[in-house]
C-alpha cells in the first residue's frame, strides 16, 4: 500500500512534508513510495516478486535490475567452472561492441549488410585455416553454436547419400551414421530427429577413440557418413582422421562404398590449427567435406556461435539453401534458426583481427601449458591415473588408481572440491566402459597459473581428508555432474 503519510528526507531534519513533482520523476508511472524507499526496503525487495507469474504493476528499473543481479549471484563462479568448454572471458573493448550491437538480427542481412559480410569475412577465414582448397570455392555460415553446425553437416551428409540412391534407382530408407559411443548428444540429437539409426562404435582401453579400427563392420551401403571428433568431449582427445579416412579408403577398395567424414572440431577445430598445425585432420584430409567448431568454445567468444564450412559449394545440395524475401531484402539461407543475433559474429571478427594467427597461438598455447602442468601434477599423486594428460586441446581427465581407497570416490572429490568453489565434473565413461568413472579439467582462457597451483593445493588437501577417513562415504543419492 502507498505511504500517504507525510514523510521527511533523511538526514535534513524537516519535517515538512514531500510533495511529489511528477515532472522530475522519469518513472512517473510508479508509486511515489518506490521512487524514494531505499532499494532493500521497497516492496519487491523487501517482500519479493511472486517467482511464476507476472506482477501486477511496475517497478523500478534498478529494484527490478537488483533482484535479478541477486539471484544470479547464486549461481557458480564463472572462472572456476572447469566443468565447461564455454568461454566465460573476454576484453572489455568485447564487452563494448557486444553491447552496442546486442540488436542485430542475423538473418536481416538486407538491414544489416555489414554484419552479413563480415559474417562471409569469417567463414572464409576459417577455410583457409581448416585448408580448404580454395576460401572462394567453399561454402559455410555462422550457427547459433556448434550443435546447429552439427546438425547441418549430417543434413549435407543425408541429402547427398539419398541423392545418390535415388540417382541409381534404390531405396533411401534406413540411412546410418557412424559415430564414436563418446560423441557428443548433439548427434545423437541428429540421428533422432531426422531418422537416422546411430552405429556407435565403442571406446575401450585399448581403443580410446574412434581410431578406424573394425569400421568395415559398421559401414555399409546405406551409411551416409562418419562424424570424426576432434576433441572427444569425454576426455579432450582427438579422434585421427587420416586413420579413419585411410580405414574408408580400404573399404571402398574392397566394397566401392564411397563414404564421407564431417569432423566435429567443437573445440579441436580452433586448437589443433595454431598448436598442431602439421596434423592432417582437415581438408587436406580428401574424405573431409565438412567441418563444424564452436567459437564460443576455443574460437574464444561469449555463447552462442558456431560455424560450419564444407569444402567445396557442391558439397552443400543446393535443396538444402532457401531463398527468402525478409524485411524487404532478398537472400539464401541455410540454418535451422532464423532469427539469431549477429553480435557474436561481430565478436569472432574483432577477435581475428585483435589476435590474429600468432595471437590465438599464444592464448592456445598459454591454456595448454596450464592443462599439461595440471595433468603432470595430478598424475603424480598417489590416488590417480591419467587417462590422457591435455595435449590435445587443454583438456584431460583421470580415473581413481585401483585398489587406492575403498573409503572414497572421484565423486566424493568433486563434492569436497565445490566447496572451494571448484566445479569439477565426475562422470561414468560411455557404454561399455560406463563401471570406470572419471574426473575432468576443462582449461579455458583464463585460467591462469596461478589458479591452477591454487586448484592443486585444494585437490591435494581433498585428496588428504579423504584418505584420512575411518569409514566409507555415503553413496546415497550420487549423480554424474557430467557437463557437455
């Protein structure tokens, strides 16, 4: 209710009472007992604003501004959040251009012909990078992030294969993608969604990615392609393409099956070119057509943005490309999205041209050190084994030494390691593998040195307590904070 009462300001030591002038007020549709309560005692912070429906009336921009900052103060600490490959940095001149272009429609390219062609800018930048034979003769786009870019490649792998079929006459029912039982649920998103049967092969200890071994048992002529992962989301570690490529030219010798690769470089896309730049996963690998990363990963921009770039024009099918009049302008499309905002693609430019290849090289190299410093020190203590040690991209994850402890689990450590504040995932590995449970250690920009001594000191002294208990931890209850 209005306080009606005469009130004084505070401090001055009248009592005369406030008469309200409208015309000073730039709220002057709110109450006047909102416009001068402080912000922690007026209605909405004092009282609360009901959580699932919308309020009846108005408030302050800085009360309503003040509840949600609040709230989200109750959410995790962004830089030590090692669960995710998201990047949670960037400059303050980012910061800059993102709020200035926080309004730009993606898809308006007659309004804003600018971003659409910086959004061409980058795509061919990133040919040239991925070494497409020629940036000009390639085709790609910008996504909201690297599961859209996904998405789309197994859409181009599908068109051609029923192309193709229907070319010679046969059926194009039950199409098959070959993947790695460590993919990321985006494909497994895809292969649900368009119908088509996902033929995992299985990881193992003797086979910690998809490598190319036994793919003449999984390939056949209704397979539309095999998605090679460059950063296997489960571990970081690369999956070798030209190994797979070499294992599909086998079979094509023996068979005449021609079967194609998209390589998901979610991250590896934008680490394997500046610290492995003579590994041959991208087009120079012939089998290649596509390939997708997500620049808000190791492309360094805040969410969401990916892209995907084929190696030829040819090898997007033309149906796939709509034509669209939008707000006037005329201009071919091929997303899954159609609104989406452009800020992003104005920030990968800004970083290109602020880092550019030697620059992503020191901010790639400086996060690996890190993630080989981290892996080289957890490996040394007596409770852990390594799995991979982040050479790769900036990942690496370990498992718990056989026979060290029956008291304690990785799980257990993650629990003790969130309250420092340090979300570090424990998770079961993939079906077949699914009794080992791991730990893993996402290194992003930002994650500096120092954290990482600190982050080792906080495992350590983890590590001790736990050791040190008489009898086991409770089990109840545990859940895998697995994160994508």
């Amino acid at each position: 209710m209005t306080d009606t009462k005469p009130r004084s300001h505070s401090g001055s030591g009248s009592t005369a009472p406030i008469t309200p002038d409208h015309s000073r007020h730039a709220f002057a549709g709110i109450s006047d007992s909102n416009q001068l309560n402080p912000i922690f005692a007026r209605a909405g912070e004092a009282t609360d604003f009901p959580l699932d429906q919308l309020p009846d009336g108005e408030s302050l921009p800085e009360t309503a501004y003040q509840i949600v900052h609040d709230e989200a103060m109750l959410d995790g600490n962004a830089r030590l959040n090692l669960a995710t490959f998201v990047g949670t940095w960037m400059d303050p001149f980012a910061s800059k251009l993102y709020a200035e272009s926080a309004d730009k429609n993606m898809i308006d390219k007659d309004e804003y012909p600018q971003t659409a062609a910086i959004e061409t800018r980058c795509w061919k930048m990133i040919a040239s990078l991925w070494n497409a034979p020629s940036a000009e003769g390639a085709i790609g786009t910008s996504t909201i992030g690297s599961s859209e870019a996904c998405m789309l490649g197994g859409l181009a792998l599908k068109r051609r294969w029923q192309v193709a079929r229907r070319a010679a006459g046969k059926s194009t029912e039950k199409p098959n993608l070959i993947l790695s039982s460590a993919v990321q649920v985006c494909w497994e998103k895809f292969c649900n969604y368009w119908d088509v049967e996902a033929r995992y092969v299985p990881i193992s200890d003797e086979h910690k990615v998809l490598d190319g071994h036994d793919l003449d048992k999984y390939v056949d002529e209704n397979t539309i392609g095999v998605v090679a992962i460059m950063g296997v989301t489960y571990t970081g570690m690369y999956e070798p393409v030209k190994e797979i490529a070499a294992a599909l030219d086998k079979i094509q010798a023996e068979t005449g099956l021609d079967v194609k690769i998209h390589v998901d470089g979610a991250s590896g896309g934008m680490i394997a070119p500046f610290l492995q730049p003579d590994l041959e996963w991208d087009f120079r690998v012939d089998r290649v057509v596509s390939i997708s990363t997500s620049a808000h990963k190791y492309g360094l921009v805040y969410p969401g943005l990916g892209w995907v770039v084929w190696r030829t024009v040819d090898d997007l099918p033309k149906d796939l490309v709509f034509d669209v009049t939008y707000l006037g302008g005329h201009m071919p499309t091929f997303a899954l999205n159609f609104s989406r905002p452009g800020a992003q693609v104005l920030l990968q430019y800004y970083l290109f041209l602020r880092l550019g290849w030697d620059g992503y090289r020191k901010v790639q190299q400086a996060s690996q050190d890190v993630a080989v410093y981290l892996s080289s020190e957890i490996g040394k203590m007596d409770a852990f084994e390594l799995w991979n040690d982040g050479t790769d991209i900036p990942v690496f994850a370990w498992q718990l030494k056989k026979g060290h402890t029956d008291k304690w689990n990785l799980y257990h450590l993650s629990e003790r390691l969130r309250l420092k504040g340090w979300l570090i995932p424990a998770y079961p590995m993939p079906d077949d593998i699914s009794d080992l449970v791991v730990q893993r250690i996402v290194v992003r920009n930002g994650l500096s040195r120092n954290l990482a001594e600190s982050l080792l000191l906080d495992i350590q002294e983890a590590t001790e307590f736990l050791d040190a208990l008489e009898s086991p931890m409770p089990i109840e209850g545990q859940v895998s904070s697995f994160t994508h």
